[in-house]
C-alpha cells in the first residue's frame, strides 16, 4: 500500500464554518506534512509532524490547526477562513526523519472554496 | 526568495522526440533533488530523485542529471509519449537530518504533441 488517501476531495464553506481535512496513510511513515498549493503556483509547505508531534509550523495562521491522533492519520481543521485560503491542500507522508532523502509521498489533496 | 527555480513555465515537444526540463537551485544546503508530475487536481507523483553524490539517476525513460557547480539540475524524458503531458515540479531538501519538508519550483507545463 503506496497510498495517502485524502478526504473530502472537494470541499465548500462559508467564513463562519468550521470543517476538518482528513488524511490516511498505512506505509509506516513517521512524517506527515501538510502542503497549500493555488492555481500555477509550486506547492507550498504548512506543517510537518514528525513522529506526531509538530516540528515545523510555516507561519501559518491559527485558522488552521493541524492534528495528528496518531501515526497513520493527519487532520487539518479550519475555522473562519478566508476567501483568499481557496486552494488546493495536499497531504504528503514520508518514511526517513533522519539522515538520507525525504521522498514525500503526496494524496490526490483537497480542493477547498470559501465563500 | 526562489530557492528552487524552473525558469520555463511550459514546453512543448513531438511525440517520440526528447523532452528536457531544468531547474536551478540557489541553497547551497541542498543536496537532494526530486522530480514530481503532477495533473489538475491532483497530487504531485514522484517520479526520479538524486543524491548530490551522483551526477546522473537513470530509471526507464526518464534520467535526471546533476550539475553541482552550477546548481543545476535536468529531466530528460526520451522517447516523449503523449501520457507525459503534465505539470512537472522539480523539488530540493537539505538531508542533514529530520523531517524538513521539500522546496518546489514553479513547475514546468509540458505539452507533448502527436
């Protein structure tokens, strides 16, 4: 099993919402991230959790607050976002925390439109 | 600040023929490069990577190049199949150690003509 299953794949909400993202892995990665990707742009870096506790937090705003209940799952939750955080947001999980290559593994992501 | 850069927003080559993508990079600490595709609306599949101790990574069709002197990097798809056309992400990470998470360009479109 190569996969990261994200859910939902499509997602609207008003500014006054609050949802979560979903994210699953079964590789035996103990690193998961957490990419925002808009339109012709590269993907750019959120959050990454290492061993389930969070180790990198990109500036993001506390809109989102990611959560990880344990090593196969990642949740991102979102509340009172903005119009401008319509995007497309990726979860990736990796197997090396140490020394050597991080080859990020990515899910088909989530396309999220706030109104 | 761009620290990984595809200079290319799109390309387009004949089927058949050899598809050639770069990428430059501007970190120094950067030792570990990957090539990903990527279609609308989905997520970006890895493709091929290399280690800064090799100069050259073959699989299949596909076979990055690494320049380090020049911080540069290539993909050479040959022979290019209609399939190929896609959005590719050249990305870069330090391997120091722990979980950092990759640099991406800006991709490049590439369009494969019949």
């Amino acid at each position: 099993d190569t996969e990261v299953t994200q859910t939902p794949k499509h997602l609207v909400m008003g500014m006054t919402n609050k949802k979560s993202l979903k994210c699953e892995q079964h590789m035996g990665h103990r690193a998961m991230y957490w990419y925002k990707q808009k339109a012709k742009k590269p993907p750019e870096l959120m959050f990454v959790y290492s061993y389930e506790k969070l180790s990198i937090n990109e500036s993001v705003p506390s809109r989102f607050s990611p959560e990880c209940p344990n090593s196969s799952l990642l949740n991102l939750h979102l509340h009172a976002l903005q119009p401008e955080d319509s995007a497309l947001y990726l979860c990736a999980s990796s197997q090396s925390t140490g020394a050597g290559g991080e080859k990020l593994f990515f899910g088909s992501g989530t396309q999220l439109s706030v109104l | 600040d761009q620290q990984v850069k595809q200079n290319s927003p799109s390309l387009s080559v004949q089927e058949g023929r050899i598809s050639i993508l770069n990428c430059d990079y501007t970190n120094s600490m950067f030792d570990y490069f990957l090539w990903y595709k990527k279609y609308p609306a989905e997520g970006p599949t890895f493709l091929i990577s290399i280690s800064s101790i090799k100069d050259k990574n073959e699989d299949g069709r596909f076979t990055v190049f690494l320049n380090k002197s020049a911080k540069h990097l290539s993909l050479h798809i040959v022979p290019s199949q209609p399939g190929d056309s896609a959005v590719y992400f050249c990305a870069a990470s330090d391997q120091g150690g722990g979980a950092d998470g990759l640099t991406f360009g800006k991709g490049t479109h590439l369009i494969i003509q019949p």
